[in-house]
C-alpha cells in the first residue's frame, strides 16, 4: 500500500510546480525606442507598446522610451538597449550601408515594416518668405534656425537635404539644437526664426505654433528641383501634399515631401517574437489611426515601400500568409 505523502510536502510541491509554471510563462519585455515627445514617434510607440502589453496570451511585452529619435535609436539597437526602434527611411538606407553620418554598416539590424510617411516640414517665419519655396531658406543670413537636436535624425536629414537643394546653411544659419517638444515655444517667442520637423502630418509642434501665430509663419514647399536633387544619391523621397485646414489657419495646399519610416529590430530577436508583433501592428490598425491620424497612411500593401535592409524572418512570415509580395532582395538570406 503506498504512503501517503505528509501535507506540508504535497503542499512545497504544489508551490515549486506553480513557481515553475510561472516561469515557464513568465512574459519577456522588450524595449522599443521612438523620438522625442513633441514628434510622431512617440505617441505611436506608445500606443503600440499599449496594444501588445495589454494582450495577456502573448508571450512578450514591449515598453516604449523616448530619445533624440534615429541617430540614438540606430545606437540603443546596436547595444542592445533597446530591441526595436523607429527610424526614418533615409536613416535605415544609411545604418545598412554604412553611409552617412552612421559610418559602420550596421549588419544587426533587420526590417519589421514601412510605416507612416515621415513628411518633411521645413518652417520659416513668413518675414523671410518670398517664393514660398524651400529656395527661401536663402534669405537667412545671421539668424537662429533649428534643424533638430544635435545629431537627431531630424538635423542629420535636414542637413542632408539642404546641401543636397544648395542651400549654405552652415554658413549663413545661426544653428540652435531643439527637440520637437521646445521649437514651439521657441519660435512663438521669437527666438528662432524657422525650423525643420520632419515627422507623421499632422506635427503636434507645428500644430500649436500655428494656432497661436497664423500666418506669420510658412512651410515650405518643394519643387521637382529640389525632389530630383535629394533623390540623386538616395532615391526615398515622393511629393506629399498637406491640403489647406491640415494646420490651424493654413489657407492653402502645400507641396512637400516624404519618405518612410520604418519599424527595425535586432537579427537575434527570437522570429516567434518579431512575428507577434507585426502581426499585432497591422491587426491593430484602427485603434492606431484614432490615436494618431498620421497611421492612417499605414498600408499593408505599402509595408515594404521605400526598405532597403532586409526583413527579420519573423516579419517576412507574417508577410507572406498575409498575402504581400516580398522582392527577393528583402529575404533574410539576401545579404548584400
């Protein structure tokens, strides 16, 4: 007859057979790194950091953090602080290559998707307007202009495209380094003139220094020119039209331009992981476009636009069962 086992063994038992259920279901977290608070970033990340957390039967979590945006974020990836980060499409083309201001290529990374278009808004204080082009950026000569914070992807791509036009920033701006979140605040009370805010229309910086300045300020538009001379070397960039009523007392269409940002992750990311996240991101659609209106420009059929680097495996299998053609150069086993 087999003994019976005294209580308080059956019940250590119980506890180490719960504490390795726990463990054997414990939730991993990942960290993906976004921009700066005042830019599009930000929100999104949070609010897909949201998304994925709130799901209980997914075997991971995703925290959202703040930072100086791509230049940072291609940094935190490379050491591993972070495991996804959100690039502009220029800055994926360079981390891949080794161009640009990256310099080393960066083999780590691989690509979940393309995103929401990254939209150029080039800002000048309407007393220094004359084209309404970006040729107006000439007018500058002495004053306080931002490009971005020192070595964000927002100065690094400003710069980029005003040598790329031939404008002489260097020469004739008197540079000031500001996040999103400060350039608001900054122009409204006269202490800079313009500024560059590339991100997801509509901008929340731009959106609140129209509502309190109206028309003394412009964005810039751009012109097949200037599209032909920023494509030369990088050909990322299209037309993007803001139509009037884009921004608060902006009375009419503008003509500038875009190019994508992109989700990027880590080669060792598990594919199982990489999977459940595009998954949930193109799943998770409408609840992203009443959180911010620039993901409404999120198409699954535009997933793969404007990428360079090629796609993590886990991502390439959502790709495939959902049904979206996949260039051969983007297949994980492709590397140039």
């Amino acid at each position: 007859m087999p003994k019976r086992l005294p209580g308080f063994c059956l019940l250590l038992i119980c506890l180490i057979a719960a504490g390795c259920s726990d463990r054997q279901f414990e939730r991993r977290t990942y960290v993906l790194t976004t921009g700066t608070t005042g830019g599009t970033f930000y929100p999104v990340g949070v609010a897909l950091s949201t998304i994925v957390s709130a799901r209980q039967d997914e075997s991971f979590s995703l925290t959202a953090i703040s930072s100086a945006g791509s230049m940072e974020n291609i940094k935190l990836l490379r050491d591993n602080q972070a495991q996804f980060g959100l690039i502009l499409g220029v800055f994926a083309a360079w981390a891949w290559e080794g161009g640009g201001p990256i310099g080393t290529p960066q083999s780590h990374l691989r690509a979940v998707g393309a995103t929401w278009p990254n939209v150029e808004h080039f800002v000048l204080s309407t007393d220094f307007v004359s084209s309404g082009t970006l040729d107006d950026l000439a007018n500058i000569d002495g004053q306080r202009y931002v490009l971005g914070m020192r070595n964000s992807g927002a100065e690094q791509t400003g710069a980029y495209i005003l040598d790329a036009v031939g404008i002489d920033f260097r020469n004739r701006f008197s540079l000031a380094y500001m996040g999103y979140g400060a350039v608001s605040g900054a122009i409204q009370d006269g202490n800079i003139i313009g500024m560059n805010v590339p991100a997801g229309a509509p901008v929340a910086a731009i959106t609140q220094s129209y509502a309190q300045m109206r028309d003394s300020i412009t964005i810039l538009n751009f012109t097949q020119r200037h599209l032909d001379a920023i494509n030369r070397d990088l050909p990322l960039w299209n037309f993007y039209d803001l139509p009037a009523g884009t921004y608060p007392y902006q009375q009419a269409d503008i003509t500038t331009a875009y190019s994508p940002n992109v989700l990027v992750t880590r080669e060792d990311v598990p594919e199982e992981i990489v999977y459940q996240l595009t998954r949930l991101m193109w799943e998770s659609l409408p609840t992203l476009r009443e959180i911010h209106s620039a993901t409404r420009e999120m198409m699954l059929d535009r997933a793969l636009a404007g990428i360079v680097l090629p796609l993590h495996p886990g991502a390439l299998r959502y790709y495939e069962e959902a049904g979206v053609e996949v260039a051969p150069e983007l297949r994980p086993a492709v590397i140039r």
